[in-house]
C-alpha cells in the first residue's frame, strides 16, 4: 500500500508563482517516474510534467519555461514549481507514481489532488 499526499494549492494572481509537493508513503523500495496531471472540468487528465529515476523531465508545451519538477529521493517526494501562472492554468493537479513496494510488485499510484486557480 502507498499513498500519495499532495500540499500546496491554492488561490494565486495571474503572474505569481505556486510550489505544489507531493509526498510517497508506505511500503516503499523505489520510485520510478513522478509525474504531476492536471484535469479541468469537461476535460480530460492532461499530463503537465514528468521526472524519471534518472533525472530527465519532460513538459507539457503549454507549462514549458514557466513550471519546473524536480525530487527528492531521499524523502520520496516530487515538487512542481509553477511560475508566472495565467488563469488557463486553474485546474485540479494529481502527483502521479510508478512505485516499487517492498513485495517487489510495480504499481501506478494517484494523490488525490489538489485545486489551483489562478484568478485575478
């Protein structure tokens, strides 16, 4: 069993920035890849960014420049810096897992999301 804790939405104004964490917990050998979704109402989840074991991230064309992923192995938690945000990036975000636990088995692993709006 893991779990996956999300912290650090909110409301912001257009340009400010917002830092989202994202916390892994339970029976933990190792994290894979870390991603972060977005999802609006009506619409489907969109991938925003995502991080390997290795370090290589990968961003949305619409996020590129302006968010930033990164982890913390030591503590198995994933972050996404977003600056400079504009309205069109209100939405509910989800950290995203390929986890290995501790039975060796490789599981995909939801947070349960958090709601960012962007909103002057």
């Amino acid at each position: 069993q893991v779990q996956l804790v999300e912290s650090g939405g909110g409301l912001v104004q257009p340009g400010g920035s917002l830092r989202l964490s994202c916390a892994a917990s339970g029976s933990i050998l190792s994290i894979h890849i870390m991603r972060w979704f977005r999802q609006t109402p009506g619409k489907e989840r969109e991938l925003v960014a995502l991080i390997t074991n290795g370090g290589s991230t990968n961003y949305a064309d619409s996020v590129k420049g302006r968010f930033t992923i990164s982890r913390d192995n030591a503590k198995n938690t994933v972050s996404l810096q977003m600056n400079s945000l504009k309205p069109e990036d209100t939405a509910v975000y989800y950290c995203n897992a390929d986890v290995q636990i501790r039975t060796y088995r490789l599981s995909n692993y939801w947070g349960q999301g958090t709601q960012v709006t962007v909103s002057p």
